[in-house]
C-alpha cells in the first residue's frame, strides 16, 4: 500500500522501539518509505516492536549520545528525521528527573545540531502536556505559554523552547524544524507501565484489580493511527515549504471527545463485553484534573482530524488487545486496523 509522497523517502525515526515508534515504523515501511530506526532496545516482553518486526534499519544507541546521532545523520542523509525518542512516562519523571530532562531536552538537542545545516524537514514529537496548566479548564492554542510542573511535562516544553530557539538562531532555506503536540494515544501493542490501556489490559490476564489513580481526569484521547497519521500529514504540508503551515501544531480529538479516565474504562469494557474489577487507590505524586487541546490550527491550515470517534477508537483498540489475548498474531492485527484507517482515509 504504497504512498507517492513517501515512497523511497528516506527517514530517520528515533524511538521506533516504544509504542508509537513501532506503529510509525510499520506505517511508514508500508507506504514505501526508507526507514533507519534510531533507539535503545526494545524494552519488556510482550514489546510491539518485537512482535512486527518492521523493515527498518535499526541503529540501537541513545538519542544522549550526540556522535551516534551525528553519525546517523552523516550515514544515512535522510530527507525526514521524525523525533519521537524521549523518556515518556509521567510517573517515572518523579523517579529519575535529571535523565528525563537529559533524554527529551538534550536529545532534542542533539537531533536539532546533526541536522542543522542539512536539508532536512524535521518534526519534532512533544505533548499536549507542554502548555502552562493553571486548571481553567480551557481547550490550549498553540501560542498559550508553555510550562510544566512534573518533570515530564516541564522537560517537553524545554524541549520546545530548544526548537524554537534553533529555528531562529540557526535558518535554513532548505531544511524546517516544527514541533507536534499530540493528545493521550491509545491503541493495540501498548505494554507500558503506568498507562490506562496497558493497565486494563494487565488486569485482565492477572485476573487482578485495576488501579485507578485519577478517575475524574479529563484527557484528549486519540487512536495511535490518528496520532501518527496526523504527524505524516503535518510533515507532507511542512515539506512543500508553504510559509502559511504553522511550525508548531496540536493534533487531538474534537473538545467533545475528551472525556475521563473512568469514561474511557466504561467504553472499553462496553467493547468487550465484560467488567473490569477496578479500585481507586489515592497517590501523592499530582496530576492536573483536565488537559484539552484547540486542533482548529491542524483543521485550517493542513485539513486534519481525527478519523476515528472516541467510541471507535476505544473499539479498535479493544478489538486488538482481545484478540492478542486470544493468541492472534500482532502484525495481522496491525495490518487489519492499518489497512482499515488508511482506506477510511483516502
């Protein structure tokens, strides 16, 4: 199922061992792009990245480590580099600050100087996280003021300002730097920890509750299809050099479709078609009580939305985890649901 614009492009994915980065990497392979992988190793068993093995060049290194990255730039000459490699998880920023900040700034860092002088269209990966939350319950534009209090979040909006910063102080007529700020993505081939999905998924093999920490949390959830698909539809705007294509972006669902953690249990135990035993279970660690994003920036200016409701995403994402656990093979499942989106696309 190739794709004209992607075709023999060659790019450079760094973090195409985690989740999203697997579900890029398969995406990317299948329409025609020439893919290297930039990461650690694939972490946990089960791991996504493990079970579809995509045509990639993998390059196993640390995005902190500025040789490898400079060296895989010089290497491979790619025309895209795709930044997704970052330390990801909220709970474990609290546990090990200081690598957070050394992962998703500095690593951003060292993606920005390899590529500085080249011609390359790069996006980098962020969060929806990266916007300064004083809880008004406001849907976040692209130029509110950035900020975060837990680490994770406070390191991604460094890593912005890092983007912007390079954006002026180093112009390039040939290459772009833009930044993607997505919402909570869920979707099959998640195993890590500390997320809703892996969790409910886990409570169902252990036959043990469900931990619930902040179920009144309201969060713009979108399907890892619609994440990444939006990312390559952003970096296809970007590479025509149109000066109107913003360089910074919110992709997420529609303000309606954010809804709470506990929302979020109930639709996906409606596409089972059985309970989920939860408990909730208070920690001391804080999280902000709602996180919405303004995408009218992407509709305007790239014609991009979410393809898939909220009730389809939690679908599809059910539909995938029941029939892993049912012992299906993971890279049909994949290329189902990929197949599925990329024709509701067209």
């Amino acid at each position: 199922m190739r794709d004209k614009f992607w075709t023999d492009k060659r790019v450079l994915l760094t973090g195409h061992t985690g989740f999203k980065g697997a579900w890029m990497s398969f995406c990317l392979a299948r329409l025609g792009a020439k893919v290297t992988g930039f990461a650690l190793a694939p972490e946990g068993d089960p791991n996504l990245f493990r079970l579809l093995s995509p045509d990639v060049e993998n390059i196993t290194a640390d995005i902190r480590d500025v040789w490898a990255v400079k060296k895989a730039v010089r290497e491979h000459a790619p025309e895209i580099v795709i930044h997704m490699a970052a330390q990801a998880l909220v709970r474990r920023s609290y546990k090990i600050p200081a690598e957070t900040f050394d992962t998703n700034v500095m690593g951003t860092v060292n993606i920005l100087e390899a590529t500085k002088e080249r011609p390359v269209t790069t996006l980098v990966v962020t969060s929806d996280k990266v916007y300064r939350n004083t809880e008004k319950g406001s849907a976040f534009r692209e130029d509110d003021p950035l900020g975060g209090d837990d680490p994770y979040s406070a390191s991604k909006a460094a890593a912005e300002v890092a983007v912007q910063s390079w954006r002026v102080s180093f112009p390039s007529e040939q290459g772009v730097i833009a930044s993607a700020r997505a919402g909570n993505v869920i979707g099959g081939g998640d195993f890590s920890e500390d997320r809703l999905i892996p969790d409910i998924y886990r409570a169902m093999v252990s036959n043990k509750p469900l931990v619930l920490r902040y179920p009144q949390a309201v969060r713009p959830w979108q399907h890892v299809l619609d994440t990444l698909f939006g990312y390559l539809s952003y970096i296809k705007a970007l590479s025509a050099k149109d000066a109107g294509i913003p360089l910074a972006l919110n992709l997420g669902p529609a303000k309606n479709e954010a809804v709470t953690v506990e929302n979020v249990l109930k639709s996906f135990e409606r596409a089972l078609g059985l309970k989920v035993p939860h408990k909730v279970e208070t920690t001391a660690l804080p999280e902000k009580a709602t996180l919405l994003l303004d995408t009218s920036l992407a509709v305007k200016t790239i014609k991009w939305k979410n393809n898939l409701s909220m009730d389809e995403a939690v679908r599809w994402t059910a539909d995938w985890y029941a029939g892993f656990y049912a012992g299906k093979n993971a890279q049909q499942l994949c290329e189902k649901q990929f197949e599925e989106y990329y024709t509701r696309m067209k």
